[in-house]
C-alpha cells in the first residue's frame, strides 16, 4: 500500500498532511466522528480462485477417508466384508493391543533397570529387594505371556520346553495351540512355552534385507536365484527390515557428524533418544502398512489402475465395478490436487522476489509523507473553537476516541491479530494445504544481518507467515525447539542497536533525540550523492529496510518481542495515524522550543527572525543526520514567514523535522511491515500505536516479585539465595538472564503471566559444583547445582549470563 494513499482510523481525527510539494490545505471538518460500521474482515478480503476451491475443496484426509469408505463398499458388495474384518480384529488384538503392552511394559521395566543401581537397591534392605524381584518377575511374566498370546492369535510355531508343563487346547478349527488361559497356565505355566514363530519372524526381518543383497539380488541381475519363489512374507520381512536398517544407518551416520561430536552430552543423548524413537515408528509405519487389511486396501486402490492400463493395451473396457471406477477418479482428483498445491507452491516461490522488487520501486517513487493531525500549529484558542465548531456540527454525536486505543487486553487484540491475518491469508490462498508448514532460515551468525535480510526478503509472505520458525545457525548444533528461533529474534535485535548512537555509523537505525530508534538516512550527504549511482545501487540500500519492517511484523505475528525501542510517531506511521504536537514535543524538546514554540507566540516570527539574525524563511531546520536546509515548498528559501503564513510554516517545517531524509526509508519500512501484517487487518482489530510499541518490544522492565510469583520452583535454600540475586543484581543483569534463561531479552505483551512455558528453577544433585548454571530455552528453565554459598551461586550465575551456551535449546 502506498504511503499517499489517505487512510483514517475509526475516531481519529484527520488532518491536513503538510508536504513540501504543495501548499497546506485548508482545514476541513469532518461531518461526523462516529465510527462508521465496520465490515468482518473476511467479507473485505477477495474470494479464493476458483480453480483453487475446486481443487482444494477437499483435504488429503478426507480423500483418503472417502476412498476408505468405497472400499467397504466394496467388499460389501463381493461379499468379502466379514473376512476382511475379521483379519482386522486379528490386527487389532495381537498386533497393536498385545504388542503396544509388550512394548510399554518392556520399555518401563527397562527405564527401571537403568534408574536402580546396585547400591542403592543394597540399601532398601531385605524387604526392599524381595519387592522389586516381585515386580521384575511379573513384568517378565506378562511380558512373555504377551508374545505367546501374539503367537496364538496369528497360528505360528511354539515350542514346548517341558512336556509335562505344557497344557494344550483345540480351537474351533480343530487345531491344537498352547491353553494360556487364566492365571496357572498365562502366567505361572508360561515360561515352559517358546514363541519360536514369532522369534522366527523377528530374526527374518533382521536378517533378511542382507540375505537379499547378498546373495538374491547377484543372482536375480544374472536371471537367476529364488527371487521368483520368494514369498509374500519374505518380501514383507525384506522390507521391514530395510526401512528398520536404514533408519539405523542414519542415525549412526547423524552420531559421527561434526555437529552432533561439537554438542555436550545432553544434547547428544536428547539427539540419540529422537533418532532410536524414529527409528522405531518408520519400522512400525512399514509393518502396520502391510499387514492383511492395509494390503487389501492398497490392492483396491491399485487394481483400477492395472484394468486400465490392460484395457489400453488389450483394447479392451476395463470390467471395474462402480466403486472402483468411483476410487480411480479420487486419486485422480489427488493427483491433480498434488500437482496443483506443488506448482503453486513453486510459483509463489518464484514470484515472491519480483513483487518484492516492484514494491521496492513503488516505494522510491512515493517517498513518505507524515500526516499531522487537523488543527495542528494553530493557537490554542483556534484550537478550542475548532473544536467546539465539530461538536456544534456533530450535535454531540459520539465521543473521539483520539487516542485511537481500543478496547480489550493487549493480549487479547494480538491473537485477534494473528487470526484475523491467518484468515485472510488462508482465503487469499485458497486452503490450508497451499500454505507452508514451516519457515526454515539457515543463518551465519559472523553475517547475521546480511543472511537475515536476504531470507526475509526473497520469501513469500504464506512462508513468512507459517506456524513455525525453525533456526540453524552454522557451524553450532542444537535442535530448535523454539529456543534457537528466540534467540535469532533477539540475536537480531540486539545487532540492530549497534552504532545507534554514531553519527558517522553504518547500522540501520539511529537514536532519535528522545533516544527511540529511527531509520537512519541511507546517505547522509547531499542527495546528489544518492542519485549518482545506478537504479540498482540505490534499490540495494534500501532492500534492508524493507526486510526490517518485515522483521518487525514477523516477531508481532509470532510473538516474539525484540529489544529495541521505536519511536512512538513510528508506530503512529506504521499505523497511519496522525502525527500532534504533543508528538513532536516528546521527540525533540530542543527544536519545540526553538523552533515551533518560538514561532507560534504573538509576533513570534519576527522575534526569531531577529534572533536568528536573517529573514526567516521556508527553510528546513538542519539536524545532525542532516546538516543542510532544504526548501519546505517551491520557492519557500525567497519567502518570508509572516504572521498570517506561521501556522503553513510550521505545519510544513515539523512534517520536515519528522521524515526529511529518511522519507524513503521510511516508506520501505513500513511496506515491509504492511507486506506482513497489512494496515487494514490492525485497523480492523483497533491497534493503537502504543499498543503496537508494546507488541513489537515487549516488556523491558522485570520486576523481581513478579517473576518469583509466575514462576515454578522447589523450596530449598540454593532456590531462595537465587531469587535473592535476581533482586540484587542491575536491570541489565536481569535482563541477560531472562534471555539466558528463555532465548529473549523481553517479555511477551502481559509481562511473566504471558510467558509460556513458565519459567523454572530447579536444583540438580548430579554434576559438581565447580559447574556453571545450566540453560535448557525450549522449556524457559535454569538448572542450578546445589551450591553450598550464595556467593559462589552469584559468582557462576554472572559467570554464566557471560557465555553463548544455552544449553538443550
């Protein structure tokens, strides 16, 4: 959106904009300061495509559940419906109810084993240890009652280890298995059983996948071998084990990487326990996958493909029933959703930079232009009688909300934020599955910023706009469970105020005179020298403020607030609501005073005219960050201010204080943020500019008792000295553990409360005290070792807030 177009929020109200191209308009007076009626967001947005609620009118999931649906239908209607369910149950029973309590108790029973020490069980005494073999030998028990039960269930082999212990039964079919019924022969009889099938199976699927590359598939290349009389359940236990030794293989793979060697131990076991857990569940996806009722499902699925492709060829109709034929055009229809959702996706990839590139050239063309509010520069009579003028006009009709804050908790206005944007991005893309998952940055840390604006710049806002972040800084290991993404925002931040304060410096932000950030001005000679260089080189300095505003936004929209303080006439800016005077008194005191203030007395424009020396004029005041005058309107260094032109004058000279130099700047800025969080969505849920200052920087003050009283920790003395610290050290300090702690320098708008997952405090008896404090950010905790002085606590605690270690993050 462009910064000329002419905006006004609900209640506020609108003056006339100063600019230095046009003479100041008169003042108009608005017929009414009722907020008129405001429309659902949604119904404002534009329709999806057409073409894209045809294809995405239905999900993966409900394709899938209706080609389920037509499967039953099926075997329904070939009479096979009760065999498949009874397959089903089997399943049920013996593969996921019986295995998933082998599992369980196997997995705890060894969790167990791993806790207990000799040692310790030693001291639990004769009782103690007659109790915990108890425990062993029935988790033992149950656990191998279980397999026998999986054997029965699926009619493999058992083996009988003593004849005389052996109680056998028939079934229904006249067969004869193990009777492990009740408790003498489930439990106390079952150890004289050996599930030597199942045993069998689970050997096979170990084995099999090397029996296969070694010896089947060299023979099958030269045409000969067993590959044809293989059957089915060889090619199951082939598979299975593939998948499982080939999630082994990575996972030893991801163990000798240089990052996983650079991590510490925690890191390294929490990486070892995710990689066994995949492991297992891609081996359990391929065994689930093929058991009998999946493999009825898949062949469904697959047998109007083959009738068509033997119609084709034979050219002959291909003899489908109406659910086949019915199953065929769903998968079609998911085909072509998968081609559609995948070429979009690219698209949207491909096209995101060029939009970016002519939203840059729109912004250098229309360079900012400040609006001020109505009435501004008049006395404050003129004042008061334009006032009373508007309540005469409106017949005291509704009261101005002129400080355009709305109602509601600022928490509350942001996640109407967040849900109003995902709204209208989700109908601007038609469906959920066009959308990005997640946002993946790869990010050098020695080049933070140039990396950072690069990515922001180049991605499409769906992807900016995604659930997740997801961070890898190079060369450092570190899962990022939200910690990493804290810290990057923070990183970020903080090297933004590097330099503020330096004239001469390079940084994009510059400390105003009430020590708020501005954009700095790209060059702070005279302008000749900007336009000098190539179109190119002047979009390459502008480029960063446009993935600025972007960064902004992004850390409103995921909630994460940086560590820098903007002007409130910014915010105004971002906003576009009006600039008053009260706003330019608190920006820069000195220039009000000698400047504005002088000017708007009784006879003020000569008075400083003869103090200044020389006839005043419609010239710019210079400013450090621009050392030279310009002319406020054509033709303004000839003419005089006169008492009749003072209010022009400074309506035209603090519009030019506000933007003068950095109105380019400016602009990039706030299309960057408009690109992300456009201004009728934060109109539309009444956000106010110090709300919106509050949401992009968080809270900066940390009070002690508030962050002990939403915090979870023990009661013990190592805890209490730590919370005495906390009070004891700077605001600095504080705020350096706070992003020790947490990945963040500042809190979420609503202060600790807010802060989700609760910050804690723990006391660890493992490790020595010689180590420092430890730091796990994806769950906002400090682990402390039981020190034996406060002063050694306070001494680590300061030593550590000095390193770049996190910790599990």
């Amino acid at each position: 959106m462009s910064a000329d177009t002419e905006s006004t929020r609900p209640g506020t109200r609108q003056g006339p904009r100063a600019s230095p191209s046009q003479q100041p308009p008169s003042l108009t007076l608005s017929a009414s300061r009722t907020p008129p009626e405001r429309q659902p967001l949604l119904q404002r947005s534009s329709a999806a495509p057409t073409c894209a609620w045809c294809f995405l009118c239905l999900t993966g999931h409900q394709i899938l559940f209706f080609l389920f649906v037509l499967f039953l239908m099926y075997l329904a209607g070939t009479g096979q419906i009760k065999a498949w369910c009874d397959s089903f149950l089997l399943m049920l029973n013996a593969d996921v109810v019986c295995l998933g309590i082998f599992a369980f108790s196997t997995l705890f029973a060894g969790i167990v084993l791993a806790m207990v020490s000799i040692e310790k069980l030693c001291t639990q005494g004769c009782c103690g240890v007659t109790c915990y073999l108890l425990w062993l030998w029935i988790t033992a028990t149950l656990s191998w009652h279980l397999l026998l039960r999986m054997c029965v269930l699926h009619r493999l082999e058992t083996t009988c280890l003593v004849s005389s212990m052996c109680p056998k039964i028939e079934d229904h079919k006249g067969h004869t298995i193990p009777d492990i019924s009740g408790f003498t022969n489930g439990l106390l009889l079952a150890w004289s059983w050996l599930p030597t099938g199942l045993l069998l199976c689970v050997a096979g699927m170990l084995w099999r996948p090397w029996y296969c590359l070694a010896y089947v598939m060299p023979l099958a290349i030269i045409g000969k071998g067993p590959v044809l009389e293989m059957g089915w359940w060889q090619w199951r236990e082939f598979l299975i084990g593939t998948v499982f030794w080939l999630c082994i293989l990575l996972v030893s793979l991801a163990s000798r990487s240089r990052s996983f060697a650079n991590a510490d131990v925690a890191d390294r076991r929490f990486l070892l326990v995710v990689g066994v857990g995949l492991t297992f569940l891609f081996t359990a996806l391929a065994f689930y996958s093929t058991t009998d009722p999946f493999i009825g499902f898949w062949l469904f699925l697959l047998r109007p493909w083959v009738e068509l492709a033997h119609g084709a060829i034979q050219h002959k109709p291909p003899k489908l029933n109406v659910e086949e034929w019915l199953a065929a055009v769903l998968m079609l229809w998911g085909i072509v959703r998968l081609v559609y959702i995948a070429a979009s996706v690219r698209l949207e990839q491909w096209s995101a930079q060029k939009r970016m590139e002519e939203t840059l050239q729109e912004a250098l063309a229309h360079p900012f232009r400040a609006e001020l509010e109505q009435g501004f520069g008049l006395s404050q009579a003129e004042n008061q009688g334009l006032v009373q003028t508007l309540d005469n006009m409106l017949n005291g009709a509704g009261t101005a909300l002129v400080g355009g804050e709305g109602s509601g908790s600022l928490s509350e206005k942001q996640k109407a934020l967040i849900t109003a944007r995902q709204q209208s991005l989700l109908l601007q893309a038609g469906g959920t599955a066009v959308l990005p998952g997640s946002l993946r940055l790869r990010i050098r840390r020695e080049k933070l910023l140039e990396d950072t604006w690069l990515a922001l710049f180049n991605r499409p806002v769906s992807e900016l706009l995604a659930p997740r972040i997801s961070i890898l800084f190079e060369g450092e290991s570190g899962f990022d469970v939200g910690g990493l993404t804290r810290d990057w925002f923070d990183s970020v931040g903080r090297a933004l105020t590097e330099h503020v304060d330096d004239i001469k410096g390079s940084s994009l932000l510059t400390m105003a005179p009430d020590q708020t950030l501005i954009p700095r001005p790209v060059d702070c000679g005279e302008p000749s020298s900007l336009q000098a260089g190539s179109p190119q080189t002047a979009q390459e300095k502008f480029r960063p403020f446009m993935s600025l505003g972007r960064f902004m936004a992004l850390a409103v929209f995921h909630q994460h607030p940086l560590p820098l303080s903007f002007s409130l006439i910014l915010c105004k800016h971002l906003l576009r609501v009006p600039v008053g005077m009260e706003d330019v008194k608190q920006l820069d005191p000195e220039f009000y005073q000698g400047r504005v203030a002088q000017v708007l007395r009784e006879g003020g424009p000569a008075a400083l005219a003869a103090a200044l020396g020389e006839p005043l004029t419609f010239v710019s005041a210079p400013t450090e960050l621009r050392p030279y005058a310009e002319e406020l309107k054509p033709g303004g260094e000839r003419e005089v201010v006169t008492e009749e032109t003072k209010t022009e004058y400074v309506q035209l000279l603090c519009e030019a204080h506000l933007c003068a130099g950095i109105r380019r700047e400016i602009q990039c800025l706030l299309q960057g943020f408009w690109d992300v969080l456009p201004l009728e969505v934060m109109q539309h849920c009444e956000v106010g500019p110090r709300e919106l200052s509050v949401l992009i920087s968080g809270v900066a003050e940390l009070d002690p008792d508030d962050w002990r009283q939403h915090s979870d920790a023990s009661n013990s003395e190592v805890i209490t000295w730590f919370w005495e610290i906390v009070r004891e050290i700077n605001p600095e300090q504080r705020c350096m553990l706070l992003h020790f702690a947490t990945g963040s320098s500042r809190l979420p708008p609503g202060g600790f409360v807010e802060l989700k997952p609760s910050f804690t405090v723990s006391v660890s008896d493992t490790g020595s005290t010689e180590h420092l404090p430890q730091a796990h950010t994806c769950v906002n905790q400090i682990v402390l070792p039981r020190y034996a002085e406060k002063p050694q606590l306070k001494s680590k605690l300061l030593q550590a807030l000095s390193t770049e270690d996190f910790g599990l993050v």
